[in-house]
C-alpha cells in the first residue's frame, strides 16, 4: 500500500512537473510568438556575398522570416570584383541605406565606427541573451573599446593545409607532420617524388599567410594584437625572427622558385595543390573547401584533408589565426527591431545548423557538429582548443596592408639579412603614416 | 599691266570687311543662316548632346578637380587639403615609378600596336582581296574587352604545365626557356605589353587600311607602267600616302594606352612589387581599395592633364585638316 502510495504520490508529482514545463513553455513561447509578431517589415541587407556563401545566407534568411514570418528580407547586392570593401563604401556614400550588413574586416568595422555608422550592440548582447549561444571571446572580437559592433555567424581557420592524400601517399608520408622540424623533414619526400612542399600564391596577398601564422607561432596573439595596432614597430625582432624563420622554410626548398609564387594567386595555388598535385599543401582558408568540391570534383575527408600549422615550440603552439564573417546594423537603420530581433536569432540553434548544413563553420555553442564534413569539423575543434587570433593582414589600415604584401613579394624574391632589414625599414615608414 | 595682274591686285587691295572678302561672305552666309532660323535648329539639336556631356563628363570632371583638393580616407571625413594631394604625389615614390610605367607602358605598346598595324596594313593595301580574312581575324581581336584579352594571355603566361608558352617552348625542345612570365619583374611588364598590343593591333590596321584605299588607282598603276616594284610603290606611294591614317591610329592608340587598366586588372594587379602598376592602375589601387577619393583624384588629373597635352595639339592638326 504504502509503495504504492508513494508510486501515486510521484505519479502525481511527475504529472505535476510536466503540467509546470507545459505551462511554463506555454508561458514562454507566449511572449515569444507575440514578439515575433511585433517585429515587422522590411530587413534591408547590404549583401556582397557570393556563390555558396550566397545559397547560405539566402536559407538564412528564409530561416529567420519562417521564425518572424512579418518580416521581410530585402537585399542591396553588390557585384564586386577584389576588395569588396570598395563597393560598399561608395554604396553608402552614394546614400543606399541598409539596416545590417557583413562584415570580415576588423579595420573596416573601425573606420565604421569611427564614422559614427554603426551600433553599439553591447546591450543587445546582454538583453537578448545572444551569450548563451556565443562565447565571450567571439564578443571580443566583435568588439571594439569593449563595445561589441559585430555579431560573428561564422568562421574559418587560416591556420590549415590542404593536401591530397594521393600526393601525400606518392610521397610516402603516412601522417601528417605535428612540429616544424617534422614538417620541414617532410619536404625531402615531397620533393623527392616531384612535389614542391608548399604552394605560395604571392601574385597578390595569400604569401602573408605563412608570415602570419609564423610570427603569431613564435610570439603568441598577444604580440600579434600588439603589431596590428602599432604598438610595436615593424622593426621589432619578433618581425625579423619571423622573417627568417620564414626564411628557413624557402631556403629549404619548400616552395620553388620565387617567380614562380609570384606569377600564382591563391587559386593557382590551389589548383596546383588539389588537380595537379605538383605541390604538397596551401594554406589558406576555408572557402578553398567548398571549392575543392565544387569545382575541383573532390571528396573531402577521401580525396583531400588539411592539417593544423605545425608546432614551433617557442610557447605559442596554442593559437590559430581565424577570419570571421559578422552582420552588424547601421546606426541609422529604419528598422532597428527587426535588425535587433535578427542579428539575437543568428547564432540560435536554428540558424547555427543552416550555417553548418551549407559547409561552414559557425561560433554558436548550440550547433549540432555532426552535421560538419571532416575538413570542417577537423579545423572547428582545432579553433576551439586554441587561442585565436584574426588575420593579421585584415587588421591592418589599408595604406598599410598594401604595403605589407608588397614589401612580403620583396621578401620572397630575395629572403636575405639585408632584404629583412629593409622590408622592415620600409613597412615601419608606411605604418607610421598610416595610424 | 595685265588683265590676270590687275585682278590680283584688286583683290589685295580690297579691305578685309568688304563683303567681297572671305570674311564678308561668311557673315553674309550666318546673318542669312540665321534669318532662316537655321541656327536656333541647330542649338536644340545640340542640346541633348550638351545635356549628356554636361552630366557626363563636364560634372564628373570638376567634381574630380574638387575631390583632389580634399584629403579623403574611407569613410571617415573629409579635410580640405589644398595643393597637399598634388605635392603628396610629387613626392610619392610609388607615384614616380607609375609615372615611369606608363610612359614605357604608353610608348611601347602604342609603336608595337600602330607599328604592325601599320606593316600588315600595307601588305594588305598589295594584295586586298587575297588579305581580307587575316584583316577579320586581327580586327576581331580589338572586338574583344580587354578583360577577356587579359584572360586569354593569363592562360598563354601561366607558370605551370597548363600555360600554352610553356608548353609550346617544351613541345619544341626548348624547356629550359619555359619562365613564369608573369611573375618576374624584368618579364611581367614586356608580357603585359605584347598581350595589350595584340588586341590593339586591329583598329590601326583598320584605319591605315582605309586610307590606303583612298589612293588613287590611277597612280598606282601608273607606277606599274612606268616599271616600279611592288617594294618601290609600296615605299614611296603607298606608305607616304597612308600617313594621314597613321596619325589617327597614333593618337587613339595613345589615348588607349595611357588609359589602359583591364589588361594590366587581370593579369598582373601592378605586380610584381608594382612593377606593372601604371597611373591608371595606381588611381585605382588608392581611389577603390585605399578609397583614398582625394589623392586617387590628384592622380586622375596628372592623367588628365598627360591625355590633354597628347590630345590637343593633335585635334588642332586634324581640325586644320579638315579645314
């Protein structure tokens, strides 16, 4: 009896629990619905995005209305060519106006700001509750004098090497390489079989690549954070060290003649690492996953796979250098509701899984990581157990950025003493005008 | 005194106002154009062309003029500079070497372009209908935007085993002159230079081509029948008589040149470390990447300045010509 009073006395309590979730998620989802309904209009969308990032924010898009169905999306698209940071400038000067925007470089978010164009999206994240999904430190690097300006939704590691497991297999290297000594090794293989190690594009800018995620290696984010921002000069002996460093990787013949990096931009390169398979790895970004399927027929995880930038053992081994795409709202948007109520539903669950099924990575703790291919749920956990640090190139003011390609092709046509002591001479003039 | 003496003298000796007078008869000529109402037509059908110019080249013009007078970076506001972009300029090493670009740029493709433009065209004036095809095919060529010629000339250049050059020089035995052209700075610009003047080559054909039609038969074969060799008539009658069309195919060319920037876009972006960057290029590297819009502005007047000083003088000559 007594047993089965108690069985009574849960029983009842079990049904009272759940009568309390239902009520309380009756409750819940009340106010949400009836917010979701106060949000209304038009969403105008400064958009530049292309090709599968295009087919992605589209499903975004279609995501959000299905959750604030009077809402909606229209876009100003931008057919740009290069820096796209061209077109949208001379869109917003020309008077388009647009309640959010993408955004990927930290310096151009700046010189929003400073402009007095964007918002302040400090309280949004506290009063929406966008922490729950994201971790602070992408709020940092939103963020600018401690107010966040960008709400990250997705993210790539520059600190991955493509390879095809065909070149690697021809040249006899069963797995891949964790410190640098192995991975300078490793180029005797390579190039043994007729491989050149590494594909350097250098026609424009993906040569900075290498001297980034070098230089972040030997001297840590911190550093790093230090040179963008000029408080250490270009002439600092972490810049030369890393030069040379950078150095010892061409002197060992990883990446064929200087001419040759300098006449390939970052597809070549690619091409001559994912299709010809005359070079062993590229580093650079994760848009080149997408494209090694799209374009190139490749099966990822089977055909090509990329590893992490090798540890250098200087202390530094912990850090991975990241680009970022995030929507930030103008300060003058007409319709800062629905702009708000947007950018608190990008990093949900429901929109963090669009971003995932369409082949990329999102910041969002909420994602569900079995929906990520190998490549990038490979250099999601490689992100996540490291410290991050943006691309450096993207940081920099774009007097200076020019400069710093320009005087890294210098570099790489003659990487000696004295061509590092004047390519820092000469970064170190430009950056002091530049601030 | 004759009679052919005394109207010589006549004529010299009458005022330059009589109506006698060149002078005369074109005011007798406008005040009746005018009384038929001939000159208020004309002005209304002037207008829409005006109206167009105005907004299309006279506004952006003066708005260019005032734009380099600012020091304009991004978005961030404008300060008034005064001269300072123009000095920045003369003292911008990187401006220097532009400068430098161009005028070899500008020189050598303009004499390789004009120049076999104005040998093949020539040839052809020899042989006319036996040349019409190859005529097409260059001409076709100028057709094409310079985009897609850079595209073109990107797949003949490229460093790998997929560049048609390459290939080619190994196909012949000659490997080891196979070279990234594009990527070493004593080759890039030449290359560029070649691949501009190949797609240029056509309009200069075209124009020496016609005015050597307009040689008069009846010279040409009076050459023959007084004995003179195809290279003697082509020589002395036929190249001195198509002078007119080469200074045409000259001046645009120039113009074309000077201006040139798609070509050198797509297959160099001005590099290697700049070596191919022209003052075209660099206006566009500090007016849309840098959107520096004052000192890109300060640039595209030297531009300017460089096209007038060519252009000028020539529209002068021609206009007398046609007078």
């Amino acid at each position: 009896m007594k047993s089965h009073a108690i069985a009574r006395r849960r029983a009842t309590i079990a049904a009272g629990r759940v009568g309390l979730i239902a009520l309380a998620a009756l409750a819940f989802s009340a106010p949400a619905r009836a917010a979701a309904a106060d949000v209304s209009g038009d969403l105008v969308l400064l958009d530049w995005a292309a090709g599968s990032e295009e087919d992605m924010l589209k499903a975004l898009e279609a995501g959000f209305m299905k959750a604030y169905p009077n809402v909606t999306f229209k876009e100003i698209n931008l057919t740009t060519q290069g820096d796209q940071r061209g077109a949208i400038r001379a869109a917003l000067q020309a008077g388009q106006k647009a309640d959010i925007f993408i955004n990927t470089w930290p310096a151009f978010r700046k010189e929003l700001v400073d402009a007095g164009m964007l918002k302040d999206l400090t309280p949004l994240w506290t009063g929406a509750g966008i922490g729950d999904n994201l971790s602070s430190s992408w709020k940092d690097l939103g963020s600018i004098d401690g107010k966040l300006y960008g709400i990250t939704y997705t993210f790539g590691d520059r600190s991955a090497m493509f390879y095809t497991t065909a070149t690697m297999k021809k040249a006899g290297i069963t797995a891949q390489p964790k410190t640098w000594d192995e991975f300078v090794a490793n180029f005797k293989k390579l190039n043994d079989v007729k491989v050149n190690p590494i594909a350097i594009g250098a026609k424009v800018w993906s040569h900075t690549e290498w001297f980034e995620s070098i230089y972040e290696h030997l001297n840590g984010v911190d550093m790093a954070a230090k040179l963008t921002s000029h408080q250490i000069p270009w002439t600092d002996p972490s810049v030369k060290n890393t030069l040379k460093k950078y150095a010892e990787l061409i002197k060992a013949g990883c990446c064929g003649d200087a001419n040759t990096m300098l006449a390939m931009d970052w597809d070549n390169a690619s091409d001559a690492v994912l299709k010809a398979g005359t070079y062993g790895y590229q580093m650079i970004g994760m848009w080149n996953n997408d494209r090694a399927q799209s374009t190139d027929g490749l099966k990822q995880g089977d055909d090509y796979f990329i590893t992490q930038f090798p540890a250098m053992g200087a202390g530094h081994d912990d850090v991975a250098s990241v680009d970022t795409k995030e929507f930030s709202e103008f300060a003058n948007a007409a319709n800062p509701a629905a702009a708000d109520a947007f950018l608190a539903w990008i990093d949900t669950k429901d929109a963090a899984d669009i971003v995932a099924q369409h082949g990329l990575a999102s910041p969002s703790t909420k994602v569900d990581g079995s929906l990520y291919g190998p490549v990038i749920k490979y250099s999601v956990d490689a992100v996540a157990n490291a410290k991050v640090q943006f691309v450096m190139g993207d940081l920099l003011p774009g007097d200076l950025v020019d400069e710093y390609r320009v005087q890294l092709q210098k570099f790489l046509q003659d990487p000696s003493d004295a061509t590092i002591d004047a390519v820092t001479q000469d970064l170190e003039a430009k950056a002091a005008s530049s601030y | 005194m004759t009679e052919a003496t005394s109207d010589i003298e006549g004529v010299a000796n009458k005022s330059p106002k009589s109506p006698a007078t060149g002078g005369g008869r074109r005011k007798l000529a406008a005040a009746r154009w005018w009384k038929n109402g001939d000159v208020g037509a004309a002005y209304l059908l002037l207008v829409p062309v005006l109206v167009l110019f105005a907004f299309s080249v006279i506004y952006p013009l003066f708005q260019t003029i005032w734009l380099s007078f600012w020091d304009i970076k991004g978005l961030y506001p404008p300060k008034f500079t005064g001269l300072g972009n123009f000095l920045a300029l003369a003292r911008d090493a990187t401006f220097q070497h532009a400068v430098v670009t161009t005028l070899l740029w500008t020189g050598c493709t303009t004499l390789l372009s004009v120049g076999a433009g104005w040998g093949i065209s020539l040839l052809c004036a020899l042989a006319p209908r036996q040349t019409l095809m190859p005529r097409v095919l260059i001409f076709a060529a100028f057709g094409v935007s310079e985009a897609v010629t850079g595209y073109i000339w990107l797949g003949i250049y490229r460093p790998d085993a997929g560049g048609l050059l390459n290939s080619v020089l190994t196909a012949m035995g000659l490997g080891g002159l196979a070279h990234p052209w594009l990527g070493d700075v004593n080759t890039a610009l030449w290359c560029l230079i070649i691949a501009y003047s190949w797609a240029q080559t056509g309009l200069p054909l075209i124009l020496i081509y016609a005015a050597t039609q307009a040689i008069s038969k009846t010279v040409i074969e009076a050459a023959y029948i007084d004995g003179a060799e195809s290279g003697a008539i082509m020589r002395h009658i036929i190249a001195p008589l198509s002078l007119p069309g080469l200074r045409v195919a000259l001046f645009i060319n120039l113009l074309g040149s000077l201006r040139a920037f798609d070509t050198i876009y797509v297959l160099t972006a001005g590099g290697p470390v700049r070596s191919t960057e022209t003052i075209g290029f660099f206006m566009y590297r500090e007016s849309f990447t840098q959107f520096k819009l004052g000192y890109g502005a300060a640039a595209t007047l030297v531009l300017l300045i460089a096209v007038l000083i060519i252009s000028i003088p020539a529209i002068i000559q021609r206009t007398k010509e046609v007078r």
